[in-house]
C-alpha cells in the first residue's frame, strides 16, 4: 500500500478509536479492555515490523515487553525516578538488551534468530523468579504488587478514571504507528523490501543487511520495552505469568488476523483478538484450545489476514502497477 | 563425593541419549524441509500421555505394549499433520514463517486440550525395570539402562533407515539436493511428510523414556522443545552427526549446572554455551553454512 | 514419440516460453541451440515435469502427458539430465546411481542398468565408493548422465552437457550420446559447444526468446548463414 492509502486507513481506524469513549466512557470494563486494545497494538504492530517487514523470525516481543515493564517497575520504585521517565528508561533497557540479543544472532540464519529470541522468552521466567530476579527486586514469583500509577505534572492518572488514561495511551499508540509507519515508508523499509527480494543482490548494491536489522530490532525493542512500563504503572502489578505461551499466541493471533507484513492490519488484529478473547472468557479452559484452533484455522484460510482481504475487495493503485511492471 | 559425580554423569548420559534421540529427529526435518516445528514439544507430552493412557488399561501393563500402539499412532498423526497443516503452506512465499505459525498454535491447541482431558496435575508412570545394579557404593537402576539402550537403538534404527532402506535414501537425498531428488523422480511432498511423521515418532518415544523419570504434564514440551532446538543449533542445524555430539555434551552440561547450581541455571547455561558457540562458530559444531 | 502443440511456460509471472511446436520421433537424437537465457532449459525441463506453470498440450507416445510430475514422468522413461548435474554431493557415487533407478519402472531394471553404466562409464566402477562432492567436473558430469540413464529412460533430455567441462572430455559425451542413442534411447540434448553433436543430430532447432525460430535438418542449418555464424562456429 501507498502512503496516503496507509495514511488514510490509520486516520480512519484512529479516528474509530479516539471517539468510543464517547459511548463507553463511563463503563470502566469497556474502557479497560480499550486500553489494554492499544496497548496490544503497538506490541503487535512492533511484532509485524520485525517479522513482516525486516523478514525476521523474532519470537522475543513478550519478553522484550515483559522486560521493559519489569524494568519500569524497578526503575520507578527504587530511585523514585516519576513513572513518565522510568517508562522512556525502561524503554531504553529493552532497546539496549535488544542489541544485546540482535548482536550475536542477527547475521545467523531464519531458523537460528527465530530460537535465540525464543530462548531469552523461556530464560526470562527463570532470570526474574530466581536469585538475580530478587536481587534487583522483581519480587520472585510472586511479582510487583504496588506499581505506582502513571502521573504527569503533578496529574495522577487514576485506575478509577479510566478516559484520561485511554487518551493517555491513544495519543502514545499514534506516535508509535507514525514512527513504524515512517520506518516501512523510509529508505529504511526500502532497503528491507529488496532485501526480502534478493539478499544477495541488495547487499551486492550496498546495503548492509545486518545494519538495518539491528537498528530495527533496536527500535522494536525500545517501543515494545516502552509499552511494557506503560502497562506495569497502567495496571499496577506484573508478575511472570505474562510470559505464559498464552499471551504469546494471542499476540501471534493479532498478527495472523491483520496479515503479516500489511501494517496497520496488526491494529485492527489486536481489537479483534482482544475482543474475541474476551468474548471466550466464560469458557474458560477451552479457551486456549479455542485460539490454537483459531490460528491454525486463520492460517489456513486467511493467510494474508483482513488487510489482505480489504486489499483482494479494493485492489489499489499499487496492485495494478505491480502488474503492469511483471 | 566422587559417588555422586559418577551419579552425575550417568545422569548426563541417560539424558543426553534421550536428548540425541529427540534432537536427531528435529533436525532430521530442519535438515530435509527447512520446516521448524513449534510443536515439537506437544507430541513429547503426546508420548508420554499416550504411554499412561495404554498403561492405566487394567489389561495392560508392559511397555512392549506401549511402544507397539504408541509408535504407530505417532507416526500416522505425524503424517497427517504435516498433510493437513504444513503441506499446503509450503506454496507460498512466507511459508516458514506460516509454519512457524500455526505449529505454534497446533501447540497451544495440544497443550491445553491435555489440560482439559487430563488435568492439570501430572501423571506418574512405572519404571520400565525395576531394580538396579550396585557396585559398591554406587547404584545405577536398572531404568536408566534400558533408557538408555532404548534411546541410541533408536538412533542405530534411524541410521540403518536413512542408509540402507529406500525411502530412507530418498529422505537424504532430498535433504542433500531438493532439485536433483525431483529429477530422479522422488515425490518430495511424500518425503516431506513421511520425515516429519518419523520426527514424531522420535521425540513421542523420548516423551515414554522420560516421562518415567519426570512425570508427564500439559505443558512440559515446551522445555524440551528449547533444549532439542537448543541443542540440534549447537551442533550444526541439519547435521545428524552433530546433533548427536551436541547433544551428549549438553546433556551432561545440564546435569551439572543441575547438580552444583540447581535446575533453574540449565536453560541459562545452555543457552549461554549456545549464544558463545554461535558467536564463535555461526553454523554450530558441524553444520554447514550456506 | 514425443508431440509438442503450442507450450507455454512461466516463471511466477514472466512467459519463458512461447507457443512451441514440435515433434521428435522414436530414435532420434534431436538438438537445440539457442543464446543462453532464451528458455532451453526450461524448454527441457517443462516436458520433464520440472516446470510448475505451463500451457498447452504435450503428448508422450499418443498419451498426454501435460501437467504431470517428474515422479510420474520418470516412471514413464522421461528423463532429464541437468546442466549443473544436480548430484546428491554427501553420497557415494554408487548411491547417486541407485538414487537415479529410484522410479518403480527403474528399480525392476536397475541391475542390467548399472551393468550397462559401468561399461559405458568404466571410471565409474572404480568410484563407486567415492562421494560425489569429491570428484571433479569431469567426473561429475558423467555421474551425471550415468544417473539420468539408471532411470531406465526411453527419452533422454540433456542440458548442456558440455558445460564445465574440460575440451578434451567432449568427445568423450559425444561418444556417449551417440552410443546412448544406438541402445535405442531418444535424445533432446541443448548444447552447442560440441560440433560432433551436431554431427549426430537429426534434426535441429533454434530458440531465441522463448520462440522457435529455425527448424530443420543439419544440412538446411549449415546453409543458413545467419545459424551457421552463430551458433555452429563452423
């Protein structure tokens, strides 16, 4: 898609969201699962930049999210650091551990990326439950219990009060989906786009592979670590459980039902996913297996996800300018 | 002291042999379809809960049992997964990462049907021996040997497989040169689905072998998954040879860390050793690069 | 023996080859020549099954045999021998063979097969414990057709045999081909490096962008002047 289409779609979608709390604004459940909708969101949109677009198999986005809201939580506690900074910190830690992962692994092949990243996720419960955990004050696993509630100026946002902090994480969730939509858009997402297309051939031209993904598992880590601190001060206490695989897959749902690589579908996936999770909820432990169910289904039957039907029933200009070109 | 090292290391090699059995057969399919399975792990459980199941029936109670129903009910399920699932992604352009994907939901759909048809409490399952054999002070079960027995028969009938039988050359030779197998006429869809089935078959009878030793639970793939990919990456993606390799060292590795550090260090220190390694030497121990 | 009616061929979405006609009869060994990248080789490989996007109507001995897969083709005794030989490195060269009769029709012949590779090949018969990664390009290249023959083939579709190989060994696949086709296999080869394959040549065609654009016997092609400059050398 071109940039005025993407342009109008997020405005559409955003537009959508922004005015809800009109409807829903004083029932707190509603505007809970909204805030939870955006958070999930950028996480997934972050998850599709680094799978979708840059082509790499990292599994590692919950933990780079779990991560970054540990770290928010610590930063904010221990050196009574107002929660509006620890967040960019805790940004900044994610994003530096992203590094960290990305510099050993990112030249190795697919199937290699794909098991480091997973593997930080599974070594991530032992680290924080075990004695290093409870040495810089993940509190074990029992978790972070009092996680002190996002303020700005002397303003408390209040889980009692839910629309300023929807607005809060609305205007954060924009500037998130500009900045990816810049980087699919710049000579960044350009260079992955030939990249995908003949690795051999683009680095032939110059452009160095390992650079851009880095920056770009840079970047995703920041924002996913950034969102993560959000969520901690948001709901107030985080434990390991976040890292269970059912997170991880309903994250992974948000992506099959937005289409892999077609941007701002990962948006329209988490509103969907959330909400269909919530809608399983009385179902309790069939739920999971629901979702399996759903994945391998949506897989099967809609590889490329709602953006890629929207773009089968409206074919753009784009489509037919491929078509002319082969 | 050196009672409980020796202690140690035969721990190590009954893990590592159940390990190479396990590994072998993910790489095995890495090596011949490029495909990875998330669900590598579910069909461990698989073994182990199908053991138990055949076992709980009041007329049954010998292994020999077990592995005569078991090994074909794997190996027809894995068949028909790769069919139903793998098969028809394989057309597109971003079917690895599809793969990925939905065996990635193939998981949490097996898993958590275990959850609800069993419970989430874990099932134990009786020794395949009782007994042990001592010398001295130091003991070894009886379970352990035939553990390990079992485990390195089953990669001696996996050589002899790839080598020797048909379907087996037609297996290496698709892994070795995909194009040159459809010259000559291999059905690579056949072979596709017949690796992924024998795969199956190896990590389910692991699943058997250990559930033994550590009980059977809903979610207890997942750390086998890790330490099978784990291990088929130290030793080279696609390479038999180093997985098998790979996999006695870091069974012994774990058995260890275990020991001295305490289980919550294992998936730290392997993945530590895995992170060195593929600083080091990208392609792991015996891989090829390229 | 084989009849060819207007194939079309693709590569995702560019036409590699278009509306090709043609006709090679029981016994012949016909040869195609052409500038390299206009479709030989797909040329060959769509009538072995090895293309997946063609149109058009191919027919194998009165039957058609459009659309089908190399694993039934090479049932029937429809080979192809590729350019780069597309050998199973990690093997041994007597499995690279036994690979080659992998076929059902094959393997009820594979025996008097290998007997007759070793006799046409001897070199071979002294390697057959050597893994094919080791050998040089030579030796390589017969591997190769030794393999493409194992397959019990009644039609044989060489590609460019004479690539990467030393100038002293292509009299030694122009032998080859020649004694091949005495055994009574018929033979599509594209090579255009080896005048003695022209030589043995029935009938010739020429492709250029994907179309045929010269068809006839060799004593028609030697008085074109326009093939005889560029492709015979002669």
């Amino acid at each position: 898609m071109d940039l005025k289409r993407n342009l109008l779609l997020l405005t559409i979608i955003y537009g959508i969201i922004g005015i809800l709390p009109l409807f829903f604004g004083s029932t707190q459940f509603i505007m809970h699962i909204l805030i939870i909708c955006l958070i999930w969101s950028v996480v997934a949109s972050c998850w599709d930049l680094i799978m979708g677009f840059a082509g790499i198999f990292s599994f590692g986005q919950v933990a780079f999210f779990v991560i970054g809201s540990y770290a928010s939580a610590i930063i904010s506690a221990k050196f009574s650091v107002p929660p509006i900074f620890s967040v960019f910190l805790a940004g900044i830690v994610a994003g530096a551990l992203g590094i960290l992962v990305g510099l050993p692994c990112l030249k190795l092949k697919g199937a290699y990326i794909a098991l480091v990243t997973f593997a930080v996720h599974m070594i991530l419960e032992p680290i924080l439950k075990g004695d290093i955990g409870r040495a810089i004050g993940t509190g074990g696993s029992r978790g972070i219990l009092t996680i002190e509630p996002m303020n700005i100026f002397g303003y408390t946002f209040s889980s009692s009060q839910l629309v300023p902090y929807f607005y809060l994480m609305f205007i954060l969730a924009i500037i998130c989906s500009l900045i990816i939509l810049m980087v699919i858009k710049s000579h960044w997402g350009n260079a992955f786009l030939a990249l995908k297309d003949a690795e051999v051939f683009a680095t032939c031209l110059g452009v160095s592979a390992f650079k851009y993904k880095l920056m770009v598992f840079a970047l995703t880590s920041f924002l996913t670590g950034l969102i993560g601190g959000f969520y901690a001060h948001y709901v107030g206490m985080i434990s390991t459980r976040m890292l269970g695989t059912d997170l991880f897959v309903t994250l992974m749902i948000m992506l099959v039902i937005g289409g892999i690589g077609k941007f701002p579908g990962a948006i329209i996936g988490s509103f969907i996913t959330i909400s269909i999770n919530e809608m399983l909820s009385p179902l309790g432990s069939y739920r999971p297996i629901i979702l399996g169910a759903m994945v391998i289904i949506l897989v099967l039957m809609m590889p490329d996800g709602i953006i890629g039907l929207i773009q089968k029933i409206f074919p753009g200009r784009n489509r037919e300018e491929a078509r002319t070109i082969s | 002291m050196i009672v409980e090292i020796i202690d140690v290391i035969i721990s190590g090699m009954i893990n590592g042999s159940v390990y190479a059995l396990m590994a072998v057969g993910l790489t095995l399919i890495y090596g011949v379809s490029k495909a990875f399975n998330f669900a590598y792990g579910s069909f461990y459980s698989m073994g182990g809960y199908l053991a138990w199941l055949i076992l709980s029936a009041a007329f049954i109670n010998s292994y020999l049992v077990v592995f005569i129903l078991a090994v074909p009910m794997l190996l027809i399920l894995g068949f028909l997964i790769e069919k139903m699932l793998v098969a028809p992604l394989r057309k597109r352009d971003d079917w690895e990462i599809k793969v990925m994907m939905i065996t990635l939901g193939l998981a949490l759909f097996l898993d958590n049907s275990y959850q609800v048809v069993f419970g989430a409490r874990m099932k134990s399952l009786p020794s395949i021996l009782e007994g042990s054999y001592s010398v001295g002070e130091f003991i070894i079960s009886y379970q352990d040997i035939v553990i390990f027995i079992l485990s390195i028969g089953g990669i001696l009938i996996l050589r002899w497989f790839l080598n020797s039988t048909r379907t087996g050359m037609s297996v290496r030779a698709v892994a070795q040169n995909p194009a040159g197998a459809q010259i000559v006429g291999i059905p690579k869809e056949f072979v596709f689905s017949a690796t992924f089935a024998i795969s199956t078959v190896m990590v389910g009878v692991g699943g058997i072998l250990l559930a033994q030793k550590y009980f059977v639970t809903p979610t207890g793939g997942w750390d086998i998954l890790v330490k099978s990919w784990v291990i088929t990456a130290f030793g080279g993606m696609g390479s038999i040879r180093g997985s098998l390799y790979a996999a006695f060292i870091l069974g012994m590795l774990e058995a260890f860390v275990g020991w001295y550090y305490g289980m919550n260090w294992v998936l730290i220190a392997l993945f530590a050793v895995l992170l060195a390694t593929l600083a080091i030497r990208p392609q792991g121990l015996m891989g090829k690069w390229g | 023996m084989i009849e060819i009616k207007n194939l079309n061929a693709y590569y995702d979405d560019f036409h590699v080859l278009k509306d090709i006609s043609m006709t090679i009869e029981q016994g012949q060994v016909v040869v195609m020549l052409g500038p390299n990248g206009h479709g030989k080789s797909t040329f060959l490989k769509s009538i072995c099954g090895l293309v997946r996007k063609t149109s058009g109507l191919i027919k194998y001995n009165g039957q058609s045999i459009t659309g089908m897969g190399a694993e039934k083709l090479v049932n029937m005794g429809i080979t192809y021998i590729a350019e780069n030989r597309e050998l199973f490195p990690e093997m041994t060269v007597l499995e690279n063979l036994k690979l080659g009769a992998y076929s059902k029709n094959a393997r009820a012949h594979s025996r008097q097969n290998l007997e007759r590779v070793f006799s046409l090949f001897p070199r071979l018969r002294e390697r057959t414990s050597q893994l094919a990664s080791t050998m040089s390009g030579g030796e390589a290249r017969m591997l190769a057709i030794a393999r493409g023959l194992m397959s019990n083939a009644k039609f044989l579709a060489i590609d460019e045999p004479s690539l990467g190989l030393q100038p002293n060994l292509r009299d030694e696949v122009a032998r080859i081909i020649k004694e091949i086709n005495r055994q009574g296999i018929t033979v599509l080869v594209v090579e255009q490096n080896i005048p003695q394959i022209t030589e043995l040549a029935h009938k010739l065609y020429v492709l250029e962008e994907g179309r045929i654009t010269f068809e006839g016997s060799k004593e028609q092609a030697l008085g074109n002047d326009h093939l005889k400059e560029i492709f015979l050398g002669m």
